[in-house]
C-alpha cells in the first residue's frame, strides 16, 4: 500500500513536473507597448516593458572579425493595427539603414557582446489609423506578433527572432520636454534640428484675452504671431553666415471681429527653420556630449492687433542623431489628379548638396539645378515637376503637384507613405557634381470639397 502510494506521488510529481515544463517553455514573456497618439489618424508605439530575446543554439556568432566595424546594429518589427497594408518598400523604410563608418584595420578586432533585448535602433514605430484614438481602444490588452533582428556590421550573420507584445494602452506621455533629434548634412559646422514629440502645454491661469479682435482674412480666425527660441548647443562666430535673405510677410486682415479668441495648447512649429538650423563646429562630434541633456527654451506669442502677449518656458532635449528619414508632409488628392498640401510636419534642411560657404546665394559662382521624383512603385521613382522650390536658402514644397497621367488608381495611393528624392547638377566655379536627398510624404486620401 506504501509503496503504490509511493508509486503514485512520484506519477503525480512527474506529471505535475512536465506540465509546469511545458508551461514555462510557452509562457515567455511578453514585451508591453503604449500608443502615443500623434494626430487622428496617427500613433506611435513606445516600449514600455521590455524583455530577454531567447538565444538560439543555431546563431554561430564569432569572436572577432578581421578589422573594421564589429558592432550590432538592432530593430524590431511589430504588427501593430493598421489602415494600410505594408508593401516590400515600406517594410524596408521600417528596418532603416545600416552604415559603418569606422576605417578598415588590418588587426582582428572582438565582437561587441550580443544584446539580447528590444533595441530600438532605426526601427520605425509610426502607424497610420483612422480614427487612431478610438480604433486602438479595441486592439489594449490583445497580443500583437512582433520580430526582433541583430545584423553584424562587417559580416553576413543576420539574426532574427520572434516575440509577442501587448499595447497595454495611450501614454501618459511627460507632455512638458519637447523632444528633437539632430541632422548633419554638407556643412560640417552646422546641424539642423528636427521635432520628434513636441510639447502639449496647457496655458497659464493667469492669461487674460480680449472679448474680440480682428479676424484673418483668409480663414476668419484670430491672428497670432507665435515664435520660440531655443538655448540648444551652439558656436558664436561673427564672421558665420546666418541668413540668406528675409521674407517679410504680412496677415491681411478683415473688417471682422473674432470673438473670445484663446489659447488652446502651447506647443512648437516644427518648420521653424531660422531657430532650428544651429551653427556648431564639428557638429557631428561636438554635440554627441549633449545627447540626453536639457536645454531652456522660450515660448511667445502675440495677439494681431492687440498688445496682448503670451509667454512661456519649457524644457527641450536633443535625444541623439535622426536614424530615419521624418515624413515631411501630408498630402490629399483632389478631382483635378493633383497632390495638394494638407500639412507640414517637418522641412527639409538647407545645406543638404553644399556647405553654407559655397551655396551662400549670393555666391555667384554656384549654381544649383533641381528636380524632384516619387517611388509610387517600390524602387521606381517617376519624375514629377513643380514639387518644390528654393527660396534664398530654403528647399520649400510648392501648394500643389499633378500626378503622372499613366498613374490611373489614385485610391492606392490612400494611406501610403511615398519616398521623394531631390535630384541636383550643382556647378561651383569650374567644377560640376550631381547629388541627391531622400525625404517621404504621406498621402492621406481624397481633398475634402
């Protein structure tokens, strides 16, 4: 009798030992994201929770590698709601780049150690949902596949592992830092910074606005002049070119009275190219000490036609170099085949084919000729007139485009992000280059009439 107890017990143990193994085996854990909610029909994912990649005994990882880079360059994918179906390309522009810039050595050098973790690297986490803020609610709390990838710089091991996440839900976002990362382009004495989570400021209590003002005449809303100023990392140097030109331009206004006009929200013009083009020697290198760090920056508004003005501080932070290229704009398409502006997200940088030095627009040895091209097809990029033009220093988008006339299904094009790339024949002095800047655009859908 004991001993078929025994027996039992040592069943009972033996089974109860297996299903706790095999428990353990499929309950790995699970990565957990919030969704920040850029706009109504935009999100972000942001990693909350991260958690151990499990190693595979099939990785054959060396120890060290014959010269140049031996480091890991990392991403993770998600499949994370979505209006739009992903093609190859964007897929592709979601993995980001990868580049090694470090010289050759003839000595072996070890490998960086392996990480094991979500690491976000260029990995783009950016969705486009209609009705973003209520379309998640149905998706917090349900699991989500995700793919983590390691690619070793100078070698062909390519890793790749897969893992589940949950959005647990929207972020409490720290609404009070504006967030921007940096360029550098021809001029290695200058960076230009752009906005990666702008600031959401609620407005002082102590604000007082009048009962009306005058309206703009285009829109019969308030006219505000809004600017800020930013105490980023910089270099004085009288002898510096800053400027090109000034475009003075004025709000016409109406004979008719806004009525209560008010602030809303304090936040930050993403296009404010004069404050966010930024002089610095050795840029790239000089300001990798400031990654992370605050800086003050100054917020003023000014009502139209009034003496009343606004104003606040914040706290803004470069958190390290741009690793994806931003969508610059958004666009709608209208009953004419036209691409027509709907809204500027980002710019494009001034000194993006020369350094300001040589491109100085009254230099009157240089010369620059620009055209532009769209990838409506992965890879294809289709030559499109009047996309833009530059005024002074600055690359700005044109109001409107028309479309190819063999591009018949404008409906595909809904919800897609297109890459764009400015194509340039540059002559300085006696010399003459070509060179190119990639940039995308988002096209949202049908213009509202």
């Amino acid at each position: 009798m004991n001993l078929c107890i025994k027996k039992m017990g040592l069943a009972m143990f033996l089974c109860f030992g297996l299903i706790h193994s095999s428990e353990q085996k499929h309950s790995l854990p699970v990565a957990e994201f919030c969704a920040n909610i850029l706009d109504d029909n935009k999100y972000e994912l942001v990693l909350t929770r991260n958690i151990e990649i499990p190693k595979n005994k099939k990785w054959n990882i060396p120890d060290s590698l014959d010269g140049g880079c031996t480091s890991w360059e990392y991403n993770y994918l998600l499949e994370a709601p979505q209006s739009t179906k992903e093609d190859d390309f964007e897929l592709f522009m979601r993995k980001g780049g990868h580049f090694c810039f470090s010289a050759n050595s003839p000595k072996r050098r070890k490998v960086e150690p392996l990480k094991t973790e979500l690491v976000k690297g260029n990995s783009y986490l950016g969705y486009f949902l209609e009705n973003a803020k209520e379309s998640l609610k149905n998706y917090y709390g349900k699991k989500i596949k995700g793919q983590w990838l390691a690619q070793l710089y100078n070698s062909k091991i390519k890793l790749s592992s897969n893992f589940t996440a949950v959005i647990t839900g929207e972020c409490s976002v720290n609404s009070n830092i504006a967030e921007f990362c940096a360029e550098f382009n021809k001029d290695s004495n200058e960076y230009s910074l752009h906005l990666v989570k702008n600031l959401n400021l609620e407005p002082e209590s102590n604000w007082v606005f009048p009962d009306s003002v005058i309206c703009n005449v285009y829109n019969g809303e308030p006219i505000w002049e809004i600017e800020y100023s930013l105490d980023a990392p910089y270099d004085s140097d009288s002898s510096a070119f800053i400027g090109g030109c000034v475009a003075l331009e004025a709000t016409p206004s109406s004979n008719t009275l806004c009525l209560k006009p008010k602030i809303v929200k304090v936040n930050l013009n993403p296009i404010n190219r004069d404050v966010l083009h930024i002089h610095k020697y050795r840029a790239k290198e000089t300001l990798k000490p400031y990654y992370g760090k605050s800086f003050k920056g100054h917020w003023k508004a000014q009502l139209g036609g009034t003496g009343f003005t606004y104003e606040k501080s914040f706290e803004a932070t470069i958190v390290g170099p741009c690793s994806k290229k931003e969508i610059v704009a958004e666009y709608c398409i209208d009953e004419n085949h036209r691409l027509v502006l709907d809204k500027e997200l980002d710019y494009i940088p001034r000194y993006i084919f020369a350094p300001a030095s040589e491109c100085h627009f009254c230099n009157k040895k240089y010369r620059e000729n620009i055209s532009t091209s769209i990838a409506f097809k992965k890879g294809v990029f289709t030559p499109i007139e009047e996309m833009l033009y530059k005024s002074c220093e600055d690359y700005s988008l044109k109001e409107s485009l028309r479309l190819p006339q063999n591009l018949k299904k404008e409906r595909a094009l809904y919800g897609k992000v297109l890459p764009v790339r400015i194509n340039a024949e540059i002559q300085s002095g006696e010399s003459r280059r070509k060179d190119y800047y990639d940039f995308r655009i988002r096209v949202n859908g049908p213009c509202e009439k």
